[in-house]
C-alpha cells in the first residue's frame, strides 16, 4: 500500500517541467499547490523538473523564480495514486525588481550595472535575468523581450 502522510489522507502527484527564459539551469523555481488554507511547495530541479505529492483534491499551482514573472493554473485535479502532469512553460524574465511586471524600473536596474560581473563591489544579482555573472546585452534583451508583461502569465 501507498504511504499517506498526511492524516492518511488519499494521496496524488503533480508533476511538470518549468523553464527559465535564457537560462540552462532551471533549478530553484518554487511551485506552490493551494486548496483552501492548506499550502504545499517544492522546487525545480537543474532540469526544471518538479514533483510535488498532495492530498486528494483540487489545487490552484503557482510559480514564482526570483527575476521572472509568475504563472498560475487554476483547478487543478488531484487523483488518488495518479500523476497529473501540468503543461510545459517558459517563463518569461526580466523582472529584475520583482515587482510583477516587467517595465522601464526593470530596464534601469539591468542597465545602471551593464557591464558588472559577479565579482564587481557593486554586483546586483537581480540585474542578472540569465545568471550568469555577467550582465549584458542578454539580459536586457530578456527584459525588452518582455516590456509591460505582468504577472501572472497564463499556464495552460
């Protein structure tokens, strides 16, 4: 029998893969499962797979990564001892100052530390959509890619 560690509780999975605009490595965006006031998260890995067990029911998912726009995907079916695999997305980059939408603010960060590496005295990681320790043409044209983008993105 399946272990169910929640109250027994019937247990699902959703599953998915995530990728970050710009990026090879795709760890570290958070998928948040929401039903009701129960919260459950887990974490992309390199590959921007995830795999996140829940308890029987319906989810609103959710996705956030520092620099990137979130996305949402309402409804959610979680069945007992099945997989419910989420569609494949892109999130779009270039929320450099994690405000939701990707303006002229996001576009002054990246361009006021143009030219920075990570060892620089005045690095600013979030100039950084592509991490990768540089900023650049890359990552302002991640940004301007995705001028007036707001959160949340569609994810169906």
């Amino acid at each position: 029998p399946m272990f169910h560690p929640i109250n027994d509780a019937p247990m699902g999975t959703t599953a998915g893969t995530i990728s970050l605009q710009g990026r090879s490595d795709f760890a570290g965006a958070t998928i948040t499962a929401t039903n009701g006031d129960d919260s459950y998260s887990a974490e992309t890995n390199s590959a921007g797979d995830f795999n996140l067990p829940l308890p029987v029911g319906t989810y609103d998912v959710s996705i956030e990564m520092a620099g990137y726009l979130d996305a949402t995907i309402a409804g959610v079916e979680v069945t007992e001892d099945n997989t419910t695999t989420l569609p494949t997305l892109t999130l779009p980059g270039g929320d450099a100052n994690d405000s939701d939408k990707i303006n002229i603010m996001d576009l002054a960060l990246i361009g006021s530390h143009y030219g920075l590496d990570c060892s620089s005295p005045s690095w600013d990681a979030r100039a950084d959509v592509n991490a990768d320790c540089t900023v650049n043409i890359l990552d302002l044209t991640i940004a301007a890619s995705n001028f007036q983008a707001a959160s949340p993105v569609n994810w169906e």
